[in-house]
C-alpha cells in the first residue's frame, strides 16, 4: 500500500478547519473512494479530479484508491478540496515526492483541463490554516491577493494543476506559465464600497440634504456612537436622503474589522475580484420582500450563508420602508441587534456569523403614503395597524428616532449655504471616536454602542444630578431599563461630540427626546 498526505481547509460559516487530506492505493477494483461525510459536490470531485490529471499529462492509477478527510466527523463541502484530493492521489502514486506536499494546505477547484479555478472563502480559509499553525497555502492564482492580506503566511498562486505538480518536482514550468505569476496587487476598495442590496451611489454628501437640521444632528451622534436610527415620515421629507448620506461620515475600517468584513464577503461570494480588502464600512439595503434567511443567513443542509446582517458587519443595514417587509422579518433583527452575532443551527450543524451594525429603518407614517397629512385618507386605526408592524421590541432597541417633516420653501432656497458637508461633520465624528476609544482603552469595546448594560450602569454612569430626566421616565413608566441603556449611551456620544469628560444633564435630557417616539 502506498499512502501519501496533504491538507485542505473545511469552512462552516466563517469559520475554517484544517482537515488531512490522505490518500492511499490499494489492491481492489480500480476506482477513487472518498470518506469522510463528503457532500454531493465533493462527492463529484472524482470525475473533475480524474479529467484533470488525464488533461495535466498525468497517468491515473489504475487502482483502488481511497481518500479520507480527517476529521471524518467534520461535514465537508463545496469543491474546494479538489487540489488536495488530485495532489494526495499523485504523490500516492509516487508520480511527486510525498514530502513535497505534506505540510502544505491546499484551496481550489478544478477544471476538467487542470485548471485551477478561483473560489469563494479563500481569505477564511487561509486564515483558519495560519491560525491552526500552517506556514505556506496554494491557492488560485485570481484569489492570490485575497489569502495574502493574512500576515505571516506564504501564499503559492497556482493557475493550474500541471504548474502545482512542476514546482513540487522542482521542474521549470509549463511554457504557458513561464511569464510567471505576477502578484495581484493589493488595492483598497473605493469610497463608498457598498456590496449587495442597493448600493451607496459615489459622491453622495451630507450637504446635498436641505433643511432637516435635527436629523443631520442624529446621523452625526449615529455615525459618532454607532447608534441605531429609525426616521418616520412623508415621502419626500428626505428619510433616504439621509440614510444613504450616513456612510461618508464614517471612519475607514481598522485593518482587523477590515479582515472580518472582508471575510464574510468572501465566504458570501460577494468579494470583488479587483478588490481584495474591504476598507470601508459596507452599506447594505435589502429590498422589502426580502425573507427572514435573506435577512438572517441560513440555507438548507451543510450550505450555510451569511444573510443581509451580517453583510452589513461594522456598517450599515438599511431598510427603507421597513413596514413593508415580512411578518417576522423584522423582529428576526432582535437577537443580532442585542448579541452581534447571528447563530444558524441545522440538523448537520450550526454556522456563527458576526453582524454587529448600524440600523437604519425608515417609513411612512400611513399606508397611503400622502405627502402632506391633510390629505391622508387612512383611519387613525389604520395608521397605527400600519405603524404597529414596526413591534415595540424592536423600537425599543432603536437608540434614535425622528419624525421628519418636509423642508420649508426657505429650507429649500437658501439652506444649501449653511449646510456643513461630509467632511466637516465626518471629522467631528473622528474626534469622537477617538474620546471614547481613549475612554475604553481598557476594555473589549471601540464604540458607546457596544457598551454592555451593566457594565454601563456600573462604571459609566452620569452624576446623580444629570439623571434627573432619566429618573422622572423610568418612575413613570416612559422609559424601559432597556431604554435606559440606550439613553445613556447616546448621552455619551453626545458628550464625546462637545468635547466634555461626562455627560451633563442636557445630554441626558436630549438623549431622551431622541429615544422617545410617538406613535400617531
């Protein structure tokens, strides 16, 4: 018996494990076996896996040969394993020393004439083979530039199977690769990235809205703390406007969230080719027949995908005529607004995905969506059937609301003068951040938003004499302890934006009048 081994990674969700990819040929009746609760599309790599070593100018052993995928209790799926599987089959033949491919990890589908094709997940995967201590992958060479954002790891770009066989023979390469693989420069993605959903139009700038002082105040405490934001009003009044105009005030991503978002991307299939970092916050904006798994993530059997959260990982998810959608859709957002994480459980498993964002909802406040109110033809019961669609959980976890009411003819004459743009306001959010990730040094967490409730209660709590209007809505009943979070954590990014140590009774009291709505 010849026996020979190499590895591959398994993805379940986002995360990845380094699986042995063993191969060995025995007597028996010649044909290729697979073990290790492979899928059905890992169940075909024997027939791209045989046409590809015929087509690389290789002999297939004609032998029984099994290959098994440690650990066999881990579900394996997709066609990612197919260079492992071919590889480990050679080099059990002894067709490439056994030596040569032992210690490396192995990512990529083939074609039927060897080629090495590009897949989805390489960034994941290569960073499970870094983490599990695995110096050097092979990967596509269209998703080079993608596994060498993971520091400290070597990445061999491979373009088909017959070049993979010659380096590891230390043969020169085929002629038609003999220009060599150029790396694939690593650029960062343009401003205003935006993947799915209804993309973020380029050139977008705060200073285009007219009027609506108060709401352009909310999106720079939003875009400052990370808050959640929910804008009721008339068509017209300017609600997407607004919500579109939110990413231009926020910072580029941190090299490490930029890799998390990147790689969600990547796992969702999602990634730019040309654009292997995301740098800057996503922007998402599913439609309103959107499902609760478009929403959520999920998928049948082993093929788990991350839904419209969690591609809006440390950006923003908008939803634009939020009554519209679903029964339940909404409320689904509950748990990953709460914990940052959306957990898909199946019968063959359970996928995590990170999705902690910024939410946007905005709607009318009737059906009938008249532009002014006087010319409404709904009933008081059904304006609040419609309203009530948006559930009392889920507003209670909205840190900001606002009823929007259209510009004046002045407004919209003469405020374009004295509106601030982008720039100006994006750079008082900076200096924001920078007061509450100073004030947070020392803990897990970068933005007021983040801040868990008790740890908030217990060491950031306002002086006594700043509470009062905080204390008079929770003795009434106007105000949730829920509620209180999210006041006190408004309370403080809006201190961060005056510049002050702690929040004064006036932040406390305006935090307050942006967390209370009013139900018409």
């Amino acid at each position: 018996m010849t026996l020979a081994r190499t590895r591959s990674v398994s993805l379940v969700g986002v995360d990845g494990f380094v699986i042995d990819v063993e191969a060995a040929i025995t007597s028996g009746v010649p044909g290729l076996h697979l073990v290790g609760l492979p899928d059905a599309a890992l169940n075909e790599a024997r027939d791209r896996v045989r046409a590809a070593v015929f087509n690389s100018g290789e002999d297939w052993p004609n032998r029984h040969v099994t290959v098994s995928l440690f650990p066999a209790s881990l579900p394996k799926r997709g066609s990612t394993f197919d260079l492992a599987i071919a590889v480990a089959l050679l080099a059990a033949a002894e067709s490439v020393p056994p030596r040569s491919c032992a210690e490396l990890v192995m990512i990529g589908e083939l074609g039927l004439d060897g080629r090495v094709r590009a897949i989805p997940g390489v960034l994941p995967a290569a960073l499970a083979a870094a983490n599990a201590g695995c110096r050097t992958v092979v990967v596509p060479h269209a998703n080079a530039a993608e596994a060498e954002l993971v520091p400290d790891l070597r990445v061999i770009a491979v373009r088909s199977l017959r070049g993979l066989l010659c380096m590891l023979r230390d043969e020169p390469p085929p002629i038609e690769e003999e220009e060599d693989d150029e790396e694939l420069p690593v650029r960062a993605a343009p401003e205003g990235l935006a993947l799915g959903g209804r993309a973020a139009r380029p050139g977008l700038d705060l200073a285009d809205v007219r009027g609506q002082a108060e709401a352009r105040r909310a999106l720079e405490i939003s875009a400052a703390g990370g808050h959640h934001l929910y804008f009721c009003g008339p068509p017209g009044c300017g609600k997407t406007m607004l919500a579109e105009r939110l990413p231009t005030l926020l910072p580029p991503l941190e090299p490490e969230a930029a890799l998390e978002v990147t790689a969600l991307h990547s796992v969702a299939g999602t990634l730019p080719p040309d654009q292997p970092l995301i740098t800057r916050p996503p922007f998402y904006a599913p439609h309103h027949t959107a499902t609760r798994s478009a929403m959520v993530g999920g998928g049948s059997g082993r093929t788990l995908q991350p839904g419209a959260v969690s591609l809006a990982h440390r950006g923003i998810l908008f939803l634009d005529e939020a009554p519209e959608f679903h029964n339940g859709v909404l409320d689904a957002l509950r748990q990953p607004l709460e914990e940052g994480v959306v957990r898909i459980s199946r019968t063959e498993g359970t996928a995590t995905f990170p999705a902690r964002f910024t939410l946007v909802l905005a709607a009318n406040p009737c059906p009938c969506a008249a532009a002014k109110q006087i010319d409404c033809s709904c009933a008081p019961g059904v304006r609040r059937k419609y309203q009530s669609k948006i559930s009392g959980p889920l507003l209670d976890r909205i840190d900001l609301k606002l009823e929007l009411v259209p510009a004046s003819r002045a407004e919209l004459r003469y405020d374009l003068e004295f509106a601030e743009s982008s720039q100006v306001v994006a750079e008082r959010v900076q200096e924001a951040r920078e007061r509450t990730r100073k004030r947070l040094a020392d803990t897990p967490w970068r933005s007021n938003a983040e801040i868990p409730g008790p740890e908030l209660r217990r060491r950031f709590t306002p002086a006594p004499e700043a509470m009062r209007a905080a204390d008079e809505a929770l003795q009434n009943g106007t105000l949730s302890a829920r509620g209180l979070d999210r006041v006190l954590r408004v309370a403080w990014t809006i201190a961060d934006l005056a510049g002050r140590d702690q929040p004064s009774e006036d932040d406390v009291g305006g935090a307050l009048a942006l967390w209370t709505v009013r139900r018409s």
